[in-house]
C-alpha cells in the first residue's frame, strides 16, 4: 500500500475510534491544532487553485474533515462532562476570546453561528445547486461546440476527447458539490446541539459529581462549551468559506488575490470618486475629519500612482509592439511564411464583408462549415481548411475562388438582391437585372426584396447571395477535391480505419501499396465523383488486386467495380428508364489498339482524324441527351472505360463514362444512341 493511502486510511480511522475510545486532554490538544491547520490548507488551497478542477476531490476532503471534525467535539464533550478539563487548546479558546466573561463569549459564539449558519453555508449551498444545474444543461451546448470545432478541423480527435473528458468532469465535480454542501450545513447544526448539550450537561455533572455551586458550575462549563463551540466551528467556518470559494470562483487563468485587486483598484476614476467622497464626509459632517481626509487623499493618491502606472504600461505596449513589427521586418526568415499557400481562397470585395461579418448577421462562415461537413459526407474526404479574405482591389461586389494559391472561378453579386432563376416552365417573365448563376452559368435575373414573393408565386427559383457564393464554392471544391488530397490526408484516412480494420490495413499497407499509390487511386475516384466514404470496400479490393498489379489505373477500375451500387444509385434512379449512349464495338477495338504501355503507365497513341470523328459523334450524341434533358452518360466495356474517360475529359468536363461491370442488375437502360467513326 502507498505512504498517501495509509495516511488517508489512518486518518478517517482515526475519526471512527475517537468516537468510541477516550483521549487524554493532551491528545485532543494535537489533534484540535491539526483540524484547526487541514481547514486553513482547504481554505488557502480554495483561494488560489487557478481552476475548480485542480480541486476535483473538494466533496471527498469536504466529508472526511466534517467526520474528523464531529469525532473530535464528541472526544471534547466527553472530557468536559467527565473532568470539567478538556485541555488548553478549548480553555484558551473559551477564556480568551470571549476575554474571560461568559457573556461576551456567548455572544460572539451565537454571532459566529448565524454568520456560518444563515450567511456562509446558505450562500454556498444556493450556489452550488444553481451552478450543478446550469452545469449540466450546458453540457449538451459544450457538446456540439466541440463537435462542430472537430468537423471545422479547428482541433483534433485527442483535444475532442480531452475537451468531453473536461466537460464530465465538471458535471461530476458540481453535481456532488450540490450534494457535498449538506455536510457543512449538517455539521452547523450539529455543532450548535452538541454545544447546548454540554451546556447543560456540564453544569448538572459538576453540581452533582464535581462539587461546585450552581453559578459556579455555569460560569466553568459555560465558558469550556463556548471554547469547545470556538474550536470546532472555526474551522468549519473555514471550510465553509473554502466552499464558497470553490463554487463561485469565476476565472480560471489567473490568481485569485491578482484578480481581486486587478478588478477592486485598476480603474484610477473609481479611486477619485472614492477619495473625494471620504474627503467630504469628513469635512461636512461630524465624523472624525482628520480620519477621513486621511483615507481620501490615500485612495486619491493611490489612483494618481496607478494612473501613471497605466501610462507606462500603455506607452510600453507600443513601443514594444513596434519594435516587434520592426523585429518581425528585420527578420530573414520572415520571407518563409509569405511560401505557404492555401489550399482553398475566398477573397471578396469590401461590399461583400457584410456576409462574412457575424458582428452585422452574415452567416457566410457558418455556410463554410456546412460545406466542409457536406462534402464529408457526400465524398468522404475531409476538406482543407477555408481561407476567407477580403481583398481591396477586387470590385466591391465580386469575389474570387482560388485554389492552390491560382484562381479557378470567379463571381459577382448585388449586395441586398435575390437571382431569381427559371426552371423551365415558367412563363411569365419578371423585371430585373439580367445575370447568369456563377456555379452552373445558368440564365439568371436579379430581383430586389420586393420582387421576391411574386417571384417565387410564379415558379421562380428565388436565391439570396450567401446561399450563391456557398453553392459555387461548394461546386468548386467538388471539382478539384482530387488535387486537395495530399498524402497526409491519406494518411489520416488509414489511421481513421486502422484501429477497427487492423489486419486490412496491415496487409495492404505498405506491403502492396504504398501511401503515394492509393492516393493515385482516391485521387481517380474523386476526379470522376466517385465517393471514397467507402474506404473498406476500397480497402479490400485494392488488397485483393494488388499481388497481381501495381497500376493504379487499373487497380481505379477493380476499385469502381467493387462500388458499382453507389455508382448505379448516383447516375442511375432506381424503378425508372435512364437514357444512355453506347460505344460501338468498332472503336473499342481502335482505342484498345493505340495503347502503349511504359514505366510511367498507359497512354494513347490513336491517330488524331480518329480521334476528331470521335469527339464529333460523341458531341452528336451527347446532344441528344441534353435535349431530353438527361444527364450525359456514356457505357463501355469495362477495359475500354479509362482509356476512353481519359480521351474525352479534355473535351466534355460533364461527360460520365460507365462501364457495364459498374451498373447494377436492376437498372433499367434504353439506347438513345452510338458513338461510332
């Protein structure tokens, strides 16, 4: 057993026995002495712990002092009834601090129990129940607040699991402090009985068994009860105020007698006012003038000495902060910060600040995190951090979208204006500016508030800016996820799987592919939309193709068949006829026929008049399907789809190129025609 249990043992064992065995005066003396400094420990310990928690075991300490406390008044009250001689530590308490009249003592020990009884632990009890509460129904609030910083990237799973861990423990710690409360108000009361009892059983013990007179008796037992009173309830006193403390304590960074001073005498104005008051309640009324103008020109001159104190410390600041900036400019290897590059940019002209300024109702950063959880859940991967920045030399209405540092996108909004965007089958125009929708180039006008209404009763699309800036980043990041997904990122994902798929994770990596490699492949399913959210199946299928090809273009290909349900229900709505144009067998066999193979993959070696006629029919068909108003899908044989995406994708971003092993057994395709040379 360690030294600090068997102390702790000791110690409440120590409290059962002296309920039971009697102790020489001497011994009381001891341990009254030892009670009298534990309280004064908790009490200082109270006042400057910077933070309620350093305190967790405060209900624990709370019961053991109370108990030790109780064994050590019913160990005095059987001296005092048996001998009248309970020891120097209560006569001298009795004696002394009631000055040797039994009156005064009286007095003071019944001011000292209403102090303790209806002041202190009244206080602190209220408290600690209101603080236990609000405790817990801020728990949930504390909840989402980390998790959204999690999903923001702002900390990670470790600070997450840290800040909930945080958060239990306060609900815990106030939770028994409500209840640990009770001990001190049922050691009050406790204590004022005990002392009534050796009151009067004191006086009828030492008229009956001592031999003294009835006054005498009194007087004698009166005065060991105050001194035994004293004794025991200044130290839980003690405690009370220490739990006052503990459960009102506000700051959590700095010390409590920096704080109280800092907050009382930091303001020179409140000290004036102070001073100059004192200076004329001496000087106007009867009191003791020479008192008060003493008092006044020490609080007036205290706030002319930290006035200047002030002055200095503000005059310092500034030099300090520009010899930084100096500092920082003179630094050679300040340049280094000026290389990194952000992986996502939204600058926007000064008209746009209203947005992103929560200060005046804008919810754009708000929109940003959404964006990030959206394209989690929609693709599975985790989107970098997005930097919003405004920029002066943009016009005030645009905006830019930057990726790597390099523009990709740009866009224009009218500040407290709605685009108000035609389905289709809307007939009736409505005024406004005319514009097109920045995400999808789509036809577009710009409406004001007024106009809003109207233009949603006819059928109108109504968008209010935020909502338009949101929905063009959002495309924006979906189309260059692929180029944002570092090694790192890929890193995280296989640690994020690790724990629950450790055999996986240890066949595949780095046994058959390396980081660098299945980052090849997420990179090809993001480019093309797939979702990677499925990184088992990924996983497996890569682990299963892997002895046999080291390709990550092919290896991409077994990856999309083994995600064929998630492919089919993304292109492909179930219990309804999707329109799709095919590949004629006659190119397959072209494009299969131009392939090379080197050390730095496959490549296409197809003659470039084959390669226009097939850009033309592939044009011809596509446009078919846009007239019908599907989407633009194209099937091949599962060996051709790659070589085929990669011919094309430099001509149709939008064009999607399926193969048949990706298309689940219950889709239902028609024919709307066929790419053929």
């Amino acid at each position: 057993m360690r030294r600090n249990d068997m102390i702790v043992g000791l110690f409440i064992l120590s409290a059962v026995i002296f309920l039971i065995i009697p102790m020489p005066s001497i011994l009381l003396d001891v341990l009254l002495a030892l009670n009298i400094s534990i309280a004064m420990v908790v009490l200082f310990n109270a006042m400057f712990v910077k933070e309620v928690l350093s305190m967790s075991a405060f209900p624990t300490i709370l019961l053991f002092t109370t108990i030790f406390r109780i064994s050590l008044n019913v160990s005095s009250t059987r001296l005092i009834l048996s001998t009248g001689e309970p020891g120097n530590v209560i006569a001298t308490f009795g004696q002394f601090v009631g000055g040797g009249n039994l009156v005064i003592g009286i007095i003071i020990f019944i001011i000292l129990i209403m102090v303790q009884f209806m002041v202190i632990n009244k206080g602190s009890e209220r408290v600690a129940e209101v603080t236990a509460r609000f405790t817990l129904d801020a728990m949930p609030g504390k909840q989402m607040a980390i998790d959204a910083d999690l999903n923001t990237g702002a900390i990670n799973d470790a600070e997450a699991m840290a800040r909930r861990g945080k958060i239990q423990e306060e609900a815990a710690f106030f939770g028994s402090m409500d209840g640990a409360t009770k001990y001190v108000k049922g050691d009050a009361i406790a204590g004022l009985i005990i002392t009534i009892i050796n009151m009067v059983g004191g006086t009828v013990m030492g008229v009956m068994y001592l031999g003294y007179s009835g006054m005498d008796a009194f007087q004698h037992f009166a005065i060991m009860t105050i001194g035994d009173g004293l004794v025991s309830q200044i130290p839980s006193l003690m405690i009370s105020l220490a739990t006052g403390i503990l459960v009102t304590k506000a700051s959590k960074e700095a010390d409590f007698g920096d704080m109280l001073m800092n907050q009382l005498f930091s303001i020179p104005r409140v000290l004036y006012l102070v001073g100059g008051s004192m200076i004329g309640l001496g000087i106007v009324t009867p009191l003791n003038t020479l008192l008060f103008l003493a008092y006044g020109m020490i609080f007036i001159i205290s706030g002319r000495v930290i006035a200047g104190k002030l002055e200095e410390v503000q005059i310092e600041q500034e030099v300090s902060t520009d010899e930084a900036s100096a500092n920082e400019i003179r630094k050679p290897e300040n340049v280094v910060s000026l290389l990194q590059v952000d992986p996502i940019e939204l600058e926007f002209g000064y008209g746009i600040i209203p947005l992103a300024d929560t200060n005046q109702g804008g919810d754009l950063l708000d929109r940003v995190v959404l964006i990030r959880r959206q394209i989690a859940l929609e693709l599975g991967c985790v989107v970098p951090m997005i930097r919003l920045r405004d920029n002066i030399q943009l016009n005030p209405n645009q905006y830019i979208i930057k990726i790597k540092g390099i523009q990709v996108s740009e866009g224009e909004i009218l500040f407290d204006h709605y685009m108000a965007m035609n389905p289709g089958y809307v007939e009736e125009e409505i005024t406004g500016i005319p514009t097109f929708e920045p995400s999808f180039h789509l036809p577009a006008i710009w409406i004001t508030e007024g106009q809003r209404e109207r233009a949603e009763t006819l059928g109108y699309t109504v968008v209010d800016p935020p909502s338009i800036i949101a929905t063009h980043l959002t495309e924006v990041i979906r189309a260059h996820i692929f180029e944002l997904l570092t090694r790192q990122d890929v890193q995280h994902l296989v640690d994020n799987i690790k724990d629950s798929h450790s055999t996986l994770v240890g066949e595949l990596v780095p046994k058959l592919l390396s980081i660098g490699e299945i980052q090849k492949v997420l990179q090809n399913l993001l480019r093309e939309g797939v979702s990677i959210r499925d990184l088992i199946t990924i996983f497996e299928t890569l682990a299963d193709y892997a002895p046999t090809t080291r390709d990550t273009d092919v290896l991409t290909e077994y990856a999309r068949q083994s995600l064929k349900r998630a492919i089919s229900n993304k292109y492909f709505p179930p219990n309804e006829m999707t329109s799709v144009v095919t590949l004629d067998p006659k190119v397959e066999q072209e494009i299969m026929g131009s392939v090379k193979q080197s050390e730095q993959g496959a490549f296409l070696t197809l003659d470039p008049n084959v390669t226009r006629e097939i850009m033309e029919s592939v044009q011809t068909e596509v446009h078919k399907l846009e007239e019908l108003g599907k989407n633009p899908i194209i099937i091949t044989s599962p060996i051709v789809r790659m070589y085929f995406k990669r011919l094309t994708q430099d001509y149709f971003k939008d064009l999607i190129v399926v193969s048949y092993n990706e298309i689940d057994s219950n889709v239902e395709l028609q024919s709307v025609g066929m790419v053929t040379v």
